[in-house]
C-alpha cells in the first residue's frame, strides 16, 4: 500500500475561503517588498490570481513565491512543480501544504517520509528516526498570544500556528510540540481541515490508528472537496481490514482528483484484496498513464499483465 502522506497542508479550498481580511496589489507590493513586475510575472505563471484585492492566504502563497524565486527557482519551474503535485499527491495548494526544498533550480517537497521531485515522480525516502509507538498525549506551551477578538487577527494566528507544526513536524524530538500547534489551531478554527490531516499522519505513522481515523474524518467533514482526506482515511481503514469502506474512500478521491496516482495506486490494491481483478485492472491501467517509471510504475505494469493473462487476454 503506498502510504498515507506526512507533514503537508495548510489551509484546505474550503478553509482557504474563510480568510475574510483582504490586500490590495499595493498592499502586497510593500508588505513583501516586491516590485509591480515581479508581481506581474507571477500573476503571468498563474501563481497568484490576477485581482484588485487578495486574501491572507494568498499573501501568505505570495511571500512564499518570493522566497522562492530568491533562490533562482524561475516562476514557471514553481508552477510546474506545483500542477505535477497536484496530481502525484492530491493536495489543494502544495505550496503552502507541504514543507518545500531548492535542489539547485528544482522544487522539490516532504512528502511521505522523504523527498519527492513531483515532475519525475522520483521519492527519496529517509529511514532514520522512526516514530515510537506510544501514546501522543501533548499541550501547546504559551508560545502563542490569547485568542484574538479580530477574525482577520486569528487567520493570521491560524496560520502561524500551522506553519511552526510543519516546521516542528520535521523533528521527531519536537513532535509533540508540532501536536500542540495543530491542537490550538484546531481549538481557534475546529474546521481547520489541514491539522486535522497531520495529527492525523502523526498518529498513523505511530500506529493509532483509532485517533488517526478520528482526524481524517475530521477532514473530510471540515471539506468534502478534500482529495487527500479520503486517501489518507482509505489508508487507516485499510489498515484496520474495513476494506469495502476503504474502497469508497479511494474512489472519492479519485473522483474529486481523477488524475491522483497513488489514490488509484491503492485502490487497484483494495479490489485485487476483495478479489475483483477487472476491476482492480482499471486502476493500474490508470495508474501506469500516470506514473511510467519506477518500482510502483513496474508493479503496476505486472498486474495489468497478470490479471489480462488470467483472462487469456493481450496486453494492448
């Protein structure tokens, strides 16, 4: 089973929504201190949308273009980094979703316990520090200032809060801290679909499996829309034997992301484990269009194989 993705999301489409304060292009220009061409050239790659008035969000998406760009990495690398990891990994706004490094003018992203180069698919996983199995129980120390009364105020604390859970999720030592950021966002925003998906890896990779459910259902109600949140709960449903229930949330997420490779990855593995070849089939064939080299592309291949020579059929 391909596993279930670690450290990544922010803000999820349908939270990205409720940040209500607002930026003019002017108002980007000097918080970030850019120029109005700069601005224009993201605008060009689709970065950023092209509008009289942006959200925090999208400052948020904007300041991290900038940093970007300041390490040579050219705005249309970054946007197709950005359409290809959509596609391998299912996330809303990779961007912000997940903790990004510059490997010379490439983007690259932390993604499922190693580093995942989204336009070759190539992963490099990291096999120190495993995770130990113990119960995760943790409070966020007061690094943080109280609840502000101001919606605007408390997006931005939201999102601070995020951002230092992704940057501690990296450490197995800071770890529970990482659980305490995610916990206070979840107190300040409970819909918070993003915290909802890490705690919800945490406890997966740790093994419990009952509090990662909890979480990824958590996501999944937070926004419906949330390819990702369906994959990851297909993943601990799998792993706890409701494979019919892991079924339906496979393809829900194939649904909202048809182009999701690992979604129909894991879902061709579900029907060959219920013993439905033909259809499991539908899904390598549709996992091979999507990834063509590499240990997964090569299995995938071999059961199309398999199952077309079970029927005394060819390959085409």
């Amino acid at each position: 089973m391909k596993l279930t993705t670690p450290a990544s999301l922010s803000p999820s489409p349908a939270a990205e929504a409720d940040a209500t304060q607002q930026f003019s292009r002017t108002d980007l220009i000097r918080i970030l201190r850019i120029t109005s061409r700069q601005l224009s050239a993201w605008q060009r790659a689709e970065l950023l949308p092209a509008a009289d008035a942006y959200t925090f969000v999208d400052l948020q998406q904007a300041k991290k273009i900038r940093d970007l760009c300041a390490q040579k990495v050219r705005p249309a690398a970054i946007q197709r980094s950005l359409v290809a990891m959509r596609k391998v990994a299912g996330l809303a706004n990779p961007l912000l979703e997940a903790a990004t490094l510059v490997e010379g003018t490439r983007l690259t992203f932390r993604h499922k316990g190693g580093t995942l180069e989204p336009e070759t698919g190539q992963l490099r996983l990291d096999f120190d520090g495993n995770l130990p199995k113990a119960p995760v129980v943790a409070k966020l120390e007061r690094m943080v200032r109280p609840p502000a009364g101001n919606r605007s105020q408390m997006a931005e604390e939201v999102a601070e809060l995020f951002s230092r859970g992704i940057s501690l999720e990296e450490n197995p030592e800071t770890q529970l801290e990482a659980i305490g950021c995610y916990q206070r966002v979840l107190e300040l925003e409970p819909a918070h679909a993003a915290s909802h998906i890490n705690l919800g890896t945490i406890y997966y990779n740790r093994q419990l499996f009952q509090e990662a459910e909890l979480h990824y259902r958590g996501a999944v109600e937070a926004d419906p829309r949330y390819a990702l949140a369906y994959f990851d709960l297909g993943n601990v449903l799998d792993e706890t034997g409701r494979i019919a229930e892991a079924i339906a949330s496979y393809k829900q997420a194939v649904t909202l992301t048809p182009g999701y490779a690992d979604a129909h990855y894991n879902l061709a593995l579900a029907y060959e484990k219920t013993r439905q070849p033909r259809k499991a089939l539908t899904h390598w064939r549709a996992y091979v269009k999507l990834d063509k080299v590499g240990p997964w592309a090569a299995h995938a291949r071999g059961q199309v194989r398999k199952i077309l020579a079970a029927d005394g059929l060819q390959v085409v």
